[in-house]
C-alpha cells in the first residue's frame, strides 16, 4: 500500500510539473518580450548586488570618470527598463524607435563599462605607484566583466525577439482532452 502512495504522489507531481511547464509556455506565447526583460533584470540584479564593490573601488582608486561610469552604467540600465516595456506593447507591433533608443543606452552602457575596466587596469598595473589589489579591486573587476556580457546577451534577446516569437508559437500547448466515447448517442434536439 505504501509502495502504490508513493507512485500516486509521483505520478502528481508530475502531472503538476507539466502542467506549470504548459502554462508557462503559454504565456511566453503571449508574451515574448518576457525573454529580453528576463536578461535585462539579470544584468540590472547583477550590477546592482555587486554596487557596493564598485563603489569602494571608485573610491579608491579615484580614476578619471570612474563614477560618472557607474553612474552612467545604472542610469541607462533603469531607464533602459522604461524603453523595454514600452518598446513591446502588449498585441501590437514592437516600436522601432523605442528599440533604437534601448540599443543607444545598451552600447552607452558598454562603453562607460569598458571604461571602468580600463581605468581598474591602469590604476594595478601603472609604473609608478600602482595600486596595491585587493578583492573587493577583482570582484568589481569581474562585476563589470559579466555586465558587458549580460547586456550583450540582452541586445541579442531584443534584436532576435521576432525570431524565437516565431518558434515559441510553433510549440504545441494545447490540452489533449479524452474521448467521451459516441457523439451519435447524445439527442439535442430538445424534443420531450
């Protein structure tokens, strides 16, 4: 008895499982601009988590528009947020200037990144007096690392957003319904 409660509990959790599975697909169906929000809310968590490294950085080594590059990096990736959802309303088509307008702040944001790297370089490896590392120097090293490569991937999910739409739709969510057996057996005619 044990061992057939045991199967019971398996057979619906997966039953659950699927189903969660199915109406998750369903709604990226609807919503395919869930994808490129999705990677953009991982670069923005990223960069925000790591915030206090970079600041601590900043501050020591008081490179040349060292926190203008961090400002610029977390102002365009909030307002980036902005042109996201507006880029791809709800059942119309994508608005092509918001999207232009959300790759300008994606490659501003780039930019000012590579910046804060350079200047991270400059300040470890310069000739004279160089700074002496520290972790906290490699963590927002790596933090911005990782947020190039994040809002790339975010770029990539914006510009091939019609593409995978495409194919999201192809996937088959409908809910396979029993056959109740003889249709010719049922009278609607209303007739008493």
């Amino acid at each position: 008895m044990k061992n057939n409660n045991s199967k019971n509990i398996f057979k619906v959790f997966g039953a659950w499982l699927k189903e969660r599975v199915r109406k998750f697909f369903v709604a990226l169906k609807k919503n395919p601009q869930y994808i490129p929000t999705a990677a953009l809310a991982a670069a923005f968590l990223h960069y925000s988590l790591n915030l206090t490294h970079i600041s601590d950085t900043t501050a020591k080594l008081q490179g040349s528009n060292m926190g203008l590059s961090a400002f610029i990096t977390m102002l365009f990736l909030i307002l980036s947020f902005v042109c996201m959802l507006s880029a791809f309303p709800k059942r119309q088509k994508p608005k092509i200037s918001m999207i232009i307008i959300m790759i300008v702040l994606y490659v501003s944001v780039i930019i000012s990144d590579i910046h804060y790297m350079s200047c991270i370089y400059t300040a470890l490896y310069r000739p004279v007096d160089p700074i002496k590392p520290a972790d906290y120097i490699f963590t927002a090293y790596n933090t911005v690392l990782v947020n190039i490569i994040l809002v790339a991937i975010t770029i990539l999910c914006v510009l091939l957003e019609p593409v995978y739409a495409k194919l999201i739709k192809k996937i088959n969510t409908s809910i396979e319904v029993e056959d109740s057996g003889d249709i010719g057996a049922i009278d609607i005619s209303g007739e008493d």
